[in-house]
C-alpha cells in the first residue's frame, strides 16, 4: 500500500462524532470564522474606519456654523448623535454578510449541523460588536482631536458607548431576520436603507427636536433612535437620562425577543 | 450516541414539497438499504435536490413523512443531524478562508477540541492531496479540488449517511474519477451514501440502486442492470459514403430491428435504438449480405435521454427551457 492510500485509508476509516460543542463554543467558533475573514478582506473595516471619519467630519462642518453658530459647540451636541447614527447604519452589514452565506450556500452546512442554531448569528454579532467598538474609538478620538470634550469624562464615554452596543447588538437581529427573508442583496440594501434613513434622520441625532414642526416631533419622540441618542449623549455629557437610558434597556429587550425570536424561526423554516 | 439496528438508511413515505403552486416533490416513496449508495437519477429541475434538502433537514416536507437513520425527519430532526453529512450542490464551505481552516471550522463545530480539529484537518487534507493547498483560500481551487474539500469537509466525522448533490457536475474526468474513488472507499467503510446525478454513467457506475425521477415523481427505481434491461443496450450509429446506400440500410434496419430508424442526411448517418448487442450485429450482417456500403458504425451506451425517453416517452427537459419557463 503506497503512503497515500494509507493516509486515505486511515483518515475515512470510521471516526465517531465526539461530544456535541457547547452553545458557547459553537458561537465563539463562528466568531472564530468572522474574524478570520476580516483577515483575508480587511477592506471589510472600511465601514467602520472611513465611515466614522467621513461623517462626523462632514456634519460638523456642515451643519456647525448654521445650527449651533460654531462648529466647536455644534461638535459637543452632534458627537453622541453621529456616534448612534454611524453604528446603528453599520449594523445593517451584519443581515448583507448573512444573506451571502445563504446564497453561496454554505449556510446549508450549518442548518444541517447538530448545534446550537443560533450560535451562526451570535458568533458574528459578537464580532460585530468589536466592529463598532472600533467605529466608535476612531469617531471618538477624531472628535477629541477636534475639539470635543465630553463633560462627564472617560468613565461617561466608556457608559454611552456600552449602551450602544447592547443597542447595536438588539438592533442587528432586524437585519438578521431580513438576511435569511430577502432573496437578493440588492433588495436587502435597499430595504436597510428605507429603514436606517427616516430613523436615523427623524431624531435627535442632528437638532433638538423642539425647533421641528409639531407632527414631526411627534414621530420624532418616538423614534427608538431618539431614545438612543439622548441616553447616549446624557451619559457622555453627565445630564440626567435615567428616563432614556431604561428606554433603550426596554427597546434593546423587545428587539431581541421579538426579532431573535424570528430570525430563528425563519432560520429554521428557511424554504 | 446510541446506533439503532435498522435496515433502512432512509424510509420515505409520500414525501410532499409545494412551492406556492408548484409541487416541486410529488409523494416520494423510497427505501434505502444501509451500506449502499443510492442514486437519484433525473434531469434539472425534477426534484432531486428539494428530496435531497428535505432529508437533510433543511426543508419541512409539505406532506408525508421519513425517517433517516432511523430518527423522524421533523420530529427528531436533531439526532438526524447527528447521523448525515450534506454536500450541497453549491459552495458547502466558506470561500474565503483556506482549507484547512475550512477543515479545523468544521472540526470545532461538531466538538473536537482545537488540537484534535486541527489533526483531524491535516490528515483529511493529506488524504484528499490537497495539503499544497491546504493555505489558500477555497476560492482560489480549481473544481476539482473544491469537490474535494466540500467531500472532506463533510467527513471530518464519520455520517452514517452521506447525502451528495450532484458531486461530479462541471467536473473533468479525472477530478469525476477521484470523487468516485472517494464514494467507493466511504461506502466500503460503512457509509450510506445518497447522491443525485444527471448523469447515467454515474449512476452506473457507483450506485447499487438508482431511483429515477421526473417531475417530481419516482417513475422507476432498480439496480443500473434492471433499468437498462428496461431500455436495451443503447444505439447503433452508421456512417455511410452516400445517401443511396443510407436509404437502402434504413430498410433493412427498420425491418430487421422492428424500429423506426433516424437518419442524419448531413453527416448520412444512421441511428436505431437496440434491444440486444446480439441484434445489432445480425443488423450489421445484414447489411454486408445485401451488399450495402459503409463507412463505420459505432455502439452507444443509453443515455439518460433515452431512459427518460423510454420511461416518460418525452425528453427531458433541459436547462434552457427551464429557464424560459421561469421568466
């Protein structure tokens, strides 16, 4: 028998299944994966370096001089906002990567293996949240450089930031949920940006909502994204935002029961 | 895990998949003895990979009910999970990374620990003679060797059931030979191997038992003897100088093998389905005694066409008119 039927042989010859992973290490197994993808296409951080970037550079100055009548004091207000704004549009990549496993196929693999389902989504999203820990360090860093000083110190930043990924996270089983619905990235593109846009913009992110007309106040004070901001930018700026702050605890809960709750179902009903 | 002693791999009974209208899977009803491989022979669209999909888990059957490896398809899907492997017909590893991080991926998910998942990886890459490649990423392997990661892939622990789909399409001879090999060697070790194939010679050449189907329905199932029998040995295809002595072979033919035989006036050839070798060289005799000129003559295997034509008395149809039917 040659080397090479020998080591064919011996590697089909029957191997048993060991113990099924725990649901921990098949998400960090997953996790495992998404990070190793960064590292073959780490063009993959593009949204989360450039983007952060481009938009707190372009809102400052663009808007700066005409809302607040200096940029300097514009920057303290819009940070926070810019900061919600930015992670919460970079959530959406999560659905897009999800939809390719699908439509490449690999995605069946992981249906037909014996683990915890719902390790595939996790284990991305918690690579995710490193994503936007990245997004949010660059913006923040950038901020200071220009001038932002946030008022409630290191430890305010550190708080405001944690909520917004537990947010972020919350809010990425939306995209979950779409990812294995739409059929096309394309559609799935565009339906994120239908959603992201008028949430994103119709808040408190670039303007204080009293200076708005009364009906769109009145979308705007229940915007989740409004909830978000104004929890954010207390803690970073040391106001009083218990109120929002439980708000968004709530929103992040319901998000998770609701739409986890269907991203597994269609996850296992997946036609 | 506890091993049930069952006889079946695979008991379908009336398996049922409608998509909207269409009834993609029409009351499958199938029996796949442990220890063989079974080929699900039939053109695109009949269905093959919806069976395939529902087996595996990944589809809830509209009606009907199965059993694989002895577990209830829907209400243990779980430990059917534990028994089979799937290679889907497309991408059934991550692309992006290399091979053996495809490999050491898997290892882990079925719960090898790293320093096991990664000997595991290098001795299927030494196995499947992909260690050279064994750091580059899959999307850059020809297809044959990606064939051969996804195989390895769904090995990486040993299934009691192996489902293929399609595993050799697109593939050239010898990386379609080495799959093969690979089949044999799985089964010979104690693994039940489900594949799909558009290819008779496929069939003939792995599977113990073919099923074959259309539209969504198993209009025949037998060993590759059987069905053949069912549609003689194939066909006898002449060449002739002139069309003259085409016409007076076409007489002679029709009378002698009682079959309307189809000429090709372009290439003045020819083409009569055969029941028997035997047939076809008395036919050939024939021709000599009467002192018809030919060029050559050539015997052809049956093809899946001709089952089909046999069996459902159409054509298959082929992947362009699927097409059209769609848009």
């Amino acid at each position: 028998m040659s080397n090479h039927e020998e080591a064919f042989e011996n590697a089909i010859t029957v191997k048993k299944r060991p113990k099924k992973p725990s649901a921990l290490s098949a998400a960090s197994t997953f996790a495992w994966r998404a990070l190793l993808r960064i590292r073959y296409v780490p063009e993959q951080l593009f949204d989360v370096t450039v983007f952060p970037i481009i938009f707190l550079l372009m809102f400052t100055y663009l808007f700066g001089g005409a809302i607040s009548g200096s940029t300097g004091e514009y920057l303290d207000f819009v940070l926070p906002g810019i900061l919600v704004m930015t992670v919460a549009m970079i959530t959406m990549y999560t659905g897009l990567d999800l939809n390719k496993d699908i439509e490449k196929g690999v995605f069946d693999r992981f249906r037909s293996l014996p683990i915890w389902r719902p390790a595939v989504l996790v284990g991305a999203l918690s690579v995710d949240a490193v994503r936007y820990l990245i997004a949010s360090t660059i913006m923040i860093t950038l901020g200071y450089i220009l001038g932002f000083r946030p008022e409630a110190g290191f430890g305010g930043v550190v708080l405001g930031v944690a909520l917004l990924l537990f947010f972020s996270f919350s809010l990425s089983w939306i995209w979950t949920m779409l990812g294995i619905i739409v059929r096309t990235e394309k559609a799935l593109m565009a339906m994120s940006m239908m959603i992201l846009f008028p949430l994103t913009f119709l808040s408190s992110v670039f303007v204080d909502p009293t200076t708005m007309p009364n009906w769109l106040q009145k979308f705007v004070d229940i915007n989740p994204i409004t909830f978000v901001v104004d929890a954010v930018r207390g803690l970073i700026h040391g106001t009083d935002a218990i109120g929002d702050i439980m708000m968004v605890i709530y929103i992040s809960i319901g998000l998770i029961l609701v739409f986890g709750t269907l991203t597994m179902y269609f996850f296992k009903n997946k036609e | 895990m506890d091993h049930k002693q069952i006889t079946y791999a695979v008991e379908a009974n009336n398996l049922v998949k409608t998509f909207g209208k269409e009834r993609a899977v029409d009351g499958i009803s199938l029996n796949v003895p442990k220890g063989i491989v079974y080929g699900f022979l039939g053109p695109n669209g009949a269905g093959k990979t919806t069976t395939i999909r529902m087996l595996a888990t990944l589809l809830q059957p509209s009606e009907g009910h199965a059993k694989v490896m002895g577990y209830d398809l829907v209400q243990e899907a779980d430990s059917v999970r534990q028994s089979i492997s799937l290679t889907g017909q497309f991408a059934s590893v991550d692309e992006e990374l290399s091979g053996r991080e495809n490999l050491i991926f898997i290892g882990r998910l079925v719960g090898f620990s790293k320093k096991d998942a990664k000997t595991r990886a290098d001795e299927l890459l030494k196995a499947f003679k992909l260690e050279d490649a064994a750091k580059r990423q899959v999307k850059k392997y020809s297809g044959g060797m990606r064939r051969r990661i996804d195989i390895a892939a769904s090995i990486v622990t040993s299934p009691d059931l192996l489902f293929l789909d399609e595993p050799t399409t697109g593939l050239d001879p010898r990386s379609r030979n080495q799959v093969w090999d690979i089949v044999r060697a799985l089964v010979k070790n104690g693994t039940t191997v489900f594949l799909t194939t558009q290819y008779l010679e496929e069939a003939d050449q792995l599977a113990d038992l073919i099923g074959v189907i259309d539209q969504g329905k198993l209009i025949a199932e037998g060993t590759s003897k059987e069905l053949k029998a069912s549609i003689g040995a194939g066909s006898l295809t002449v060449h002739f100088d002139d069309v003259t002595e085409l016409e007076k072979a076409k007489e002679i033919f029709e009378q002698q093998l009682n079959h309307f035989a189809e000429a090709n006036l372009r290439e003045i050839s020819l083409t009569v389905p055969i029941k028997e070798h035997a047939k076809a060289a008395k036919a050939i005799g024939e021709l000599a005694n009467n002192d018809v000129q030919i060029k050559d003559f050539s015997m052809s295997q049956p093809s899946l066409d001709e089952v089909f034509l046999t069996l459902t008395g159409k054509l298959p149809e082929s992947e362009g008119d699927e097409l059209h039917e769609q848009s």
